[in-house]
C-alpha cells in the first residue's frame, strides 16, 4: 500500500493548489482509529497530530501539505488542535 506524504509548504504555495476552496475541519486533542475511503489531500493550518498505520509513523505538524492514500487504516493521535483544510482526490 502506499505511504502517507507529507511536506513543509507555505501558505502562499498551498494557496496557489486552491486550498481556499476546500473543506475545513478541526479537532481537539484526542485518539481515534481512521479509514480513508478517498485518496485525500489535507494542509494543516495548525496543530500536532501522529499517524499511527502498520508500516509507518508520520509527524503532521503545522504549515504541512499531507496526502492520505484511498483505503489507508490508521489512528490518529491528536496532540495540538488541529485546523486543517481537505480535498480528495487531489495527487501531490
């Protein structure tokens, strides 16, 4: 399966990809288990989370642009508020 990718990125650079158009979502600290029925792009605004899957552990942090592959499982460990914009579907 494929792996989580996730990159520093500016504001200005992720607003040049659209990200003013897509969803928002935010969550306060907590743990949850997770399945991305959709490839999914996310950039994170602000907050501290770990993704936890099989293979990997990945550090998400503020002002990163994180694509999620359709059908990863994972647990979400959310340190730091999170404020997030989203899209599917969306290859980085």
């Amino acid at each position: 399966m494929s792996k989580i990718k996730a990159r520093k990125m500016s504001l200005e650079e992720a607003k040049q990809l659209g990200i003013d158009t897509w969803s928002r979502w935010e969550c306060e600290p907590d743990t949850f288990d997770w399945e991305y029925p959709e490839q999914e792009t996310a950039y994170v605004f602000e907050g501290d989370v770990i993704v936890t899957t099989q293979d990997e552990e990945v550090h998400i942090t503020e002002n990163m642009l994180v694509s999620f592959p359709k059908g990863l499982k994972c647990t979400w460990k959310v340190q730091k508020t999170i404020k997030k914009v989203y899209t599917f579907n969306f290859e980085v």
